[in-house]
C-alpha cells in the first residue's frame, strides 16, 4: 500500500512492511502501529474534497485507512453517527459546550463495528477463509454482522460473562460461536492460540493494529461534525485501550495533514473494579493485570492489551484517568437517557458518570467544550438498566384502577 510507510513496533521501533508483518512484532511481540505517507495523502484528501463527497459513513476516510480495495468493503452502513449537542445538560452541568457522540447508532449497536469493518475488509483482500475474535460481546457483535454475506467464517470465542442480547446477536448472524468457561482474558488466550495453530486471521483488538484504525474515524466525523475542530476534552470508556487509543489517532493523523490545530484532552474513564489503566496513569508505574470485576462487561479486562498506547495518548494529550463506581455506572444509564436521550449500556453511560465526577472536583472549565463517547446501545445489556429502574405495577383493565394507580404516582391528585 503506497499510503502506508510501514508498521512499527511501538516498544523496539522495529519498522515492518505490511506484506511481512503477522500482526504483532516479529522481533519482541509487541504492538503494532500504522504509519502513513502524510505527504502523499494530502495530495488527494482535503477538507474541499470531503465536503464534496456525499457517502456518509466511516469509508468517506478512505484515504486514511489500510484498505486498498472498496469492493472488499462491507456494504452495511458502518459510522457517521450523530453528535448530538446537549443544551439543557451542559447547563445543569455549568458547561458551556457538551456534545455526546451516540455510537450506538451502528449497525450493531457499538463503536466496535468499525474496527470490524477494516478487520473484515483487511481480511478479505488477503483472500483469508476464517477470521476469529474473542470479545465480551460489542466486538464479536460487529464482526459476526460483517462477515455476515461474505465468504468469510467468523469463530467467537465468547466468555460465560456475554449479556443474552449480545450472545443473540453472535447466533442470529451465523458466527461460530465457542463458549468460554473463563474470563475475557481466557478467551483472548484461546483465540490467539487458535489463530497461531489454524492459521486463521484474527480481529482481536490489541493484537490487529488495523481494529485501531477502524475506530479512528469516530474521531474524524467529531471534527467535520464540529466544522473542523476538535474539541477541548474527549471522555471515553477504556477497556483494552484501543478505542481511545484510535481515538487518539485520529485526532492526530488530521493534526498532521493541517485539518485540525489543536488537540483535545483525552479522559480515559474506567470502573473501579477493571482500572489497569488508569491505575498505571495515575501512579506512573507499569501496567499490571487486575483481577477484573464491573458491570460494565463491554471493559471489563484483566490485563488491557492496547495499554501502551493508551497510555502514550494521555500522556500526549494531557490527559486524565478517572474511575467510577458500579453504582455511578448504573445510575448514569436513566440519567443519560432522561437528560440526553440516549439509553447506553453501562460501559456508554460510564463517560458520563465521569463527567459528573470531573465537574464536581472542578477539573472541567466553563468554557470549554466537552465529547462524550457513548460507545454502545442500551439495547446490548437490559439486565444492567433494570437493576436501578422502578418495576412496572400491573392493574386490573379498569379506569378506576388507572385512577388509583396515576394517584399512587403522584401523576394526578
């Protein structure tokens, strides 16, 4: 690919062509990034040209990302989610700007469906046959959905802790579905296994620098959404890592082709049970696993396995880590929803139980204008909403009972 200089190691710098490289490093196994020709693409990508280009989805980027081939593409409509400007919240919230990024406006109902769209595109130019993943849910969800109507097989390995409406979706759309007696961290070893014994290609986030790149657009349409700018802060949920760190890229990819120029703040928000990250950010020690625990499956990880460069984005951007509770967690899903009028599952609604946290210790200005991801659908893990919501009282079919019952709620005297 004439636009991609190379893949780099981001621990040993060992720079490798993109015909060679297996995924990971070939010299000491680390992480992988992708770097591109800047000079070359702004010959041809500009902010004329996509004001031209009339296809609304995460492929308008086209020229930003590893694929060569867009007949490989899949047809479903993956990105250019809403931003959502919230009036009435930020002034609640004593914030000037807060906009909210609605990802679960995706074909399944997650960001993770673009990392999937590049890993199956990816896949399908390398004339691959199987493509596997381990996930808690979001990430299979997305890749059993793409590789749908292709001639790829997808193989999940999925852990005991998958949510019945994301388990569904696995089986609804024909994955292979493997289920794990384990952890997501188990799950990720057999499915890494598995792709080193079978030969498969894999879309694991951490370990396919190419899921990384996917995610990077949500960071481009915050900026053509914000006519070219990026805002002050970006408030997102980490897991692995990835999405903030493709978050990251993309604010930076368009810093380097003049688009936007300035950089915005990036707040990792992690639950306190699963908080690799931000434990290592905030005591600046190296990372170390945890034994995981939140509600919140969708970043629930023992050991996060894009945590080197999720933590060179927040040290690049100044960032912050913060952690919130279970129970900050449960009670921002019917918060966000009557306020903002999204119903995000719990590691979505996490942005903005962290948000409240950051503006009660005042590390967020008045003036500034604030992102946040809500990365998933509220539809994914009913179970979670259900434990903070009021249970439905069944009346008698009369309207003397309607009566009674609108009384006991105080609706009417």
């Amino acid at each position: 690919m004439k636009k991609i200089l190379n893949l780099q190691c981001i621990n040993c710098g060992k720079e490798h062509k993109t015909s060679e490289a297996n995924f990971v490093c070939s010299a000491c196994g680390g992480n992988l990034e992708v770097n591109y020709d800047y000079k070359l693409i702004s010959k041809r990508f500009s902010i004329g040209k996509l004001k031209d280009n009339r296809e609304f989805d995460m492929w308008r980027y086209m020229d930003l990302l590893p694929i060569n081939d867009h007949d490989k593409v899949p047809h479903v409509h993956v990105g250019w989610t809403p931003l959502y400007p919230c009036k009435e919240l930020a002034k609640e919230l004593h914030i000037s700007n807060l906009l909210i990024k609605d990802e679960g406006r995706n074909p399944t109902g997650s960001i993770k469906d673009r990392g999937s769209a590049v890993a199956v595109a990816r896949a399908l130019e390398l004339e691959q046959e199987v493509i596997a993943d381990a996930s808690t849910g979001n990430a299979s969800d997305s890749l059993a959905c793409l590789t749908a109507s292709t001639p790829l097989k997808a193989v999940i390995f999925a852990p005991k802790s998958v949510p019945d409406p994301k388990l569904v979706q696995l089986l609804v759309y024909g994955a292979e579905v493997i289920g794990v007696d384990g952890s997501y961290d188990e799950a990720f070893e057999l499915c890494k296994q598995s792709v080193q014994k079978y030969g498969w290609y894999s879309r694991a986030a951490g370990f396919n620098p190419f899921t990384r790149e996917g995610k990077k657009t949500c960071a481009f349409e915050i900026c053509e959404q914000m006519d070219w700018e990026a805002p002050d802060k970006v408030i997102v949920a980490a897991g692995d890592g990835t999405i903030l760190a493709g978050l990251w890229k993309g604010f930076t990819d368009f810093n380097k082709l003049g688009i936007i120029e300035r950089m915005p703040q990036m707040i990792a928000v992690q639950a306190e049970g699963s908080a690799a990250i931000a434990q290592a950010f905030n005591s600046h020690t190296e990372v170390k696993s945890v034994a995981a625990h939140t509600v919140a499956d969708s970043i629930v990880v023992n050991y996060p396995r894009d945590a080197a460069l999720a933590l060179q984005a927040l040290q690049e951007s100044n960032g912050m880590a913060v952690t919130v509770t279970d129970e900050e967690i449960l009670q921002a899903i019917p918060e966000l929803a009557r306020k903002a009028n999204i119903f995000a599952e719990p590691a979505g609604a996490a942005p903005y139980a962290a948000l409240k946290k950051l503006v009660a210790e005042g590390k967020i200005e008045r003036d500034e204008s604030v992102v946040l991801i809500v990365g998933g659908n509220g539809l994914k893990d009913i179970d979670s909403a259900m434990q903070v919501l009021s249970k439905v009282c069944v009346i008698p079919p009369t309207m003397a009972a309607v009566e009674e019952e609108l009384k006991a709620k105080g609706f009417i005297k």
